[in-house]
C-alpha cells in the first residue's frame, strides 16, 4: 500500500485521494457488532437445555411405554430392578426369564441427557446417582438427577 501511496504522490495525489475506513468508522462498525452479539448469545446460551429436556421427556415416554408393554406380555408383571436392563434389552420368555418369546423392547438403556449416565436404580436420593430410578413394584420410572426431573 504504500508502494502504490508513493508512486501516486510522485504524480502530484496527496494522501487524502486514497480512500479508507477512519478510525471512528471502525470503532462504529465494532461496536454495532458488540450490541447484536449481546442480543443475539443469551437466546441461544438455553436451547441446549431446552434440547436436554426434550430429549429426558422423549426417554421417559418411550422407557415407560415399553415397560408397560412387557407388564401386559408378562402376566401384569413388572421387570426386576435387579435384571431390568436384561429384561428390557433382551427376549424373555413369559416368566422374564431369557427366552424366545417376547421382547427386546429397548435396543439399550439411554443415557440420561442431563447427566450422562444410563444406571437404573431404585435407591438414593436425586442427584447422588445421576441415572433413572425405577421401583419394581409399581413400574415408576423416572429421572434420578435432580428433583425437578424426578417430578416429569
């Protein structure tokens, strides 16, 4: 740039033909920037929450509608905490035990989305296990994250 600035003052143009962006000009644009990014970053900083929460209530629908399923294919009986992951993973035969005749009814245990944990458990309190908590006897399924999640 200042090869070319050279060679036009030898032809007798100043400085100020040469045409550029102040100073002040920059400043402007920089700041506008600044002003949209604050509006437009707190709108998106929810949406992974919000994804989060989507996704455990899609798990939740999905999880207790297969374990009702297997209540119905299984005498009204619900499976075991202790081989629930089999059981819901696996073919069962009508006692639940592995067999041939019913099931999978889940591919695999999904990960809690909030926690990243897949354990099925039915002691403990929120957010000391982190998975889902399930009780035997009356097929309750839900999140073991946090209170709020326990309550979808």
């Amino acid at each position: 740039m200042f090869a070319r600035l050279r060679a036009l003052q030898g032809r007798g143009v100043s400085r100020r033909g040469v045409k550029a962006f102040t100073l002040v000009e920059v400043l402007i644009v920089v700041i506008v920037l600044g002003i949209l990014a604050a509006i437009v970053v707190p709108q998106f900083s929810t949406a992974s929450g919000d994804a989060n929460l989507s996704a455990l209530t899609t798990n939740l629908q999905t999880i207790r509608a297969q374990v009702e399923l297997y209540r119905l294919q299984h005498n009204d009986t619900y499976p075991t905490l202790a081989a629930f992951v089999a059981q819901m993973t696996g073919r069962t035969t009508v006692a639940g035990a592995v067999g041939t005749d019913f099931g999978p009814y889940l591919m695999t245990i999904p990960a809690n989305p909030f926690s990243g944990v897949n354990t099925v458990t039915n002691t403990g309190t929120p957010a000391t296990t982190l998975g889902w908590f399930y009780e035997e006897t009356t097929g309750q399924f839900t999140a073991n994250d946090s209170v709020a999640h326990k309550a979808l």
